[in-house]
C-alpha cells in the first residue's frame, strides 16, 4: 500500500531535529542495513582521526527524524542544508556535532531511492528569501518504516538539547545558518509589581 504523497510542499515542512536519537534495536538494525546497502562506509575517514560524531551515528540523526516526521505527517517534509558552511565552528548543527559529512549521507540516501528531494531554492537579487533543501521519505524508505514497531515513546527528542532555547534561532536560509542571538532587555519590576508576581507563581 502506498501514501499516495502529493509533491514535496516547500512551506509544510520544519528544519533537521538535531535532537532525536534512540538506541532501539529496531532502528539500529535499519540503519545498519542502511549502512551497508547505500555503500556508506566509504565516508568512514581515513587514518586514526575520529569524528564526534560517526557516519552512523549521522545516518540514524536524520532517519530516525525522517521516521518521526513520518509518524506524525507522512507528506511532512525536511529542511536540510547541504551548504557546508552550515556545518562550519559556531553554527547551529556543528555545536551539536552533526558534522558537514552528513550532507554525503545524505545524498547516498537519495541515490539509494531511499529519500527525495526538493532543490534549495536561492534568491540571487537579495531581496527575496532562500530555503533549504527539503527530504522526505520514498515509498522505498516507507516499507521499511512499517516494518518497525517502535513509536514516538521510544525516540528521544530532546538528546543534548541546549537548556536554553530562547538564545536560538533557526535560520532558513542556505547560506545563513548560524546561530543568532534573540535581543530581549531585563526590566526591573516596581515592589508592587513583584508582589503581583509571585501572587501568580503561587496560585
């Protein structure tokens, strides 16, 4: 049975959840399979050098958020930058590990049939805005999902999850995906405005 998909709707769709992980061995054997079918130990690195993240640990990031958005809402899309400046010291998906070699998991995903596309789109004049790429699951990658039993209980969402999500922003924007600062200004309450306060915490 299919999901009979419409095509990809650029605007119904939410950014990368860096967040959700799980170690279910339902999921750790689909990306293992993964893995393997899709050639992905090619992007293993060379030599003694290690990754804070590895290539696996990258593939499960973004399928286990391809299943969870396929839960939720199968025509639900993912926006992605595969721009690799994304990915540089200080932005948004490297201060939370997610290396710029997810961008080549990604597109082995693609070329798999695995997952699709819809192509970033770049406003030249400046005027206008640019989007990300944006990913969804095939039918291929959907057969798979219905194999697994595993649902929205047993995937955290909040993994590494920065305690503080008023100084984050997320930018939609290939060329512009660092993290920016949300200006806001301390206000000193009035005595009576205190006491009004904490009336309302406490009741």
């Amino acid at each position: 049975m299919e999901d009979d998909l419409p095509k990809i709707d650029r605007w119904h769709s939410e950014p990368l959840d860096v967040h959700t992980w799980s170690d279910h061995p339902e999921i750790k054997a689909l990306c293992n399979d993964l893995y393997d079918q899709t050639g992905m130990s090619s992007l293993e690195p060379k030599g003694n050098r290690k990754a804070k993240r590895t290539v696996k640990g990258s593939l499960r990031v973004l399928i286990l958020d391809l299943y969870v958005k396929w839960l939720k809402d199968p025509s639900l899309s993912i926006g992605f930058s595969k721009t690799k400046s994304s990915y540089k010291v200080g932005s948004r998906y490297n201060g939370l590990y997610i290396p710029e070699k997810i961008i080549e998991v990604e597109a082995l995903l693609v070329d798999a049939g695995y997952v699709e596309e819809l192509p970033h789109f770049h406003s030249r004049a400046g005027q206008g805005r640019s989007y990300t790429t944006r990913l969804r699951h095939t039918e291929t990658l959907t057969e798979l999902f219905r194999e697994l039993t595993i649902d929205l209980h047993d995937i955290d969402t909040h993994t590494n999850e920065e305690c503080v999500i008023l100084h984050d922003k997320y930018v939609d924007d290939p060329d512009d995906d660092t993290n920016r600062k949300i200006e806001y200004k301390d206000e000193e309450l009035s005595p009576d405005e205190l006491l009004w306060s904490i009336h309302l915490e406490a009741s």
